[in-house]
C-alpha cells in the first residue's frame, strides 16, 4: 500500500492532531525537552482561533494544544514560504496570548505560548541553519528575555540526517516529514523510521485515510497549486514594479496595475498595501 504525504495538511493533522502520544514526542523533539521538563501529556484544543473583535478573520491552524496548567502549543506544516508567514504567525500567537486574558487571567499568571512551523520551502537563503527558534530579547543582551511567546521555525528542505547533531528524535521526525511521499511504498522508507516505534505508528497513519480524508487530501494538493500560483504572481509582480523604480509615472501606474490584479485575486487589502506601498483607501477605489 501507498503512502500519503505527511507534510499535506490532512494527514498531518490525522498524524498529530489525533495521536496524543505523537504530538508529545515532536513537541519534546523540535523544543528539545530533556527531563523533568519534558512533556507527559497534552489536551488537544480547538484548532480555531477567534478574532478579538467581530468582522475579523478567523484562522485555522493544524493542531493547537496545551500541557499541563503551564504551556501553549500550536503547531502548523506550511508547504510553501510566503511574503506574510511570519507575521500571520506572530498574529495566531498574538490572539490565543490575548484570549487568554479576556478569559480572567492576570498579566502574572499569563502563560508561555510556543508556535511550533515547519516548513517545506526555505525562506533564510543566507545561511545553511534550518532550526530557527525566536524569542522577545534585549537587543545586545540576548539573555535578557521577555517570556510569553517563543516561535520555532524548522526549514525542511535544508535538512541533512547524516549531517545533523542534534537528538535521535528530532533527527528521526524530520526525516519522516522529508522522506515520506505521496506514492511511496515501504521500499523506499528509511528503515531506520520502522525501528522506531513512534515513526512506525505514524507511517501507518500515513497508508490509511477514510474517504472524507481522501477527498480533502485531493482537494488540498488543488489550492496548494493555486496558492502557488497566487505566490508566484505577487513575486512576478513586485519584480515588475522594482523594475520600473526610478520612473515616477510608470512606478504609479504598475502600482495600480499590481493592486488591481491583487483585489481581483482575493487579497486582502492590508497584505496589497504591504507589496505596493498604497494606501487601502486608494486601493480601495481602483
């Protein structure tokens, strides 16, 4: 029998979103846990994320979970880099921190919310590291931290077993996220993962989806060529518009042409103004 792809949002969310004992191992792995600061147990919590305020988009994230009375945890596979992933990141953090108040919680007694991404494209093309893990710090004085919300981000495709020195299973998640394919049979999995218990348990996970997951996972691989395509074309068109810099008249007008084409995409008009530096009333009228 065929795999299914892991880092597809389906069968990620069917590999831990559904196995607590999964989910433990990755969050002890990507956060390198040792000891008694391990985790023993997580409740998995909705994965929706209410806004703040009516009228504000809702987002949806793969697995959100909480350990013990202390942590935070959501956790998300992103397929593709785009221009606003870090900060939709610190947004979801934002709004669980914030709701987490709103629920009665003193600023004192405010919990420590990790945002665990990984993700299958590399977005640091400057240096060969692929773990990225981001706190709130005193610049020139990185020790001097102000705790509350930590972000992990682990870059896929630069990730090298033979040459990683980091922990057995962090080691072992990464190559079963980067070596397992859509259409793979067991020949051409690590053997290495079908030793491991925990790898073992979520490669079968990988061979079995209901038809429900059948046809979310086919319909996943559809906006994923489209979202692609949507990337592609805001990178197109910011190119476009830099190549025109220098000439005031034509950089106005490829600005109007670039938030035009944005709006007829669905973009909202916060993210157009980011890329074409109009304001949302001007984009507005356009």
């Amino acid at each position: 029998m065929q795999y299914y792809d892991p880092k597809t949002d389906v069968v990620f969310k069917k590999v831990f979103g559904e196995r607590k004992n999964l989910t433990i191992s990755l969050l002890n792995a990507v956060l390198k846990l040792e000891g008694d600061k391990r985790i023993l147990d997580v409740e998995y919590l909705p994965s929706e994320i209410i806004p703040l305020s009516d009228g504000k988009r809702r987002s949806v994230v793969d697995v959100k979970c909480k350990a013990g009375d202390d942590d935070f945890f959501i956790v998300e596979m992103q397929m593709y880099w785009s221009f606003d992933y870090l900060r939709r990141v610190q947004y979801n953090c934002s709004k669980l921190y914030a709701s987490l108040y709103n629920k009665g919680i003193r600023y004192y007694q405010m919990k420590r919310i990790f945002a665990v991404n990984i993700l299958n494209d590399v977005y640091q093309n400057d240096n060969d590291n692929n773990y990225h893990y981001y706190k709130m710090s005193e610049v020139g004085n990185p020790a001097s931290v102000i705790p509350g919300i930590e972000i992990l981000c682990i870059e896929l495709p630069k990730f090298k077993p033979q040459n990683y020195a980091q922990s057995k299973m962090l080691r072992l998640w990464q190559t079963f996220l980067t070596s397992v394919n859509a259409g793979d049979d067991d020949d051409s999995i690590p053997d290495e993962l079908f030793e491991n218990d925990e790898t073992k348990e979520a490669l079968e996970l990988c061979k079995n989806l209901t038809e429900d997951e059948q046809r979310l996972y086919d319909g996943f691989w559809d906006l994923e060529s489209l979202n692609l395509d949507r990337e592609n074309t805001v990178k197109e068109l910011a190119r476009t518009e830099a190549r025109a810099e220098g000439r005031a008249e034509g950089r106005a007008e490829a600005m109007c042409e670039t938030a035009r084409k944005l709006r007829s995409m669905g973009l909202p008009l916060d993210q157009i103004a980011a890329v074409t530096n109009l304001a949302p009333d001007e984009i507005a009228k356009i």
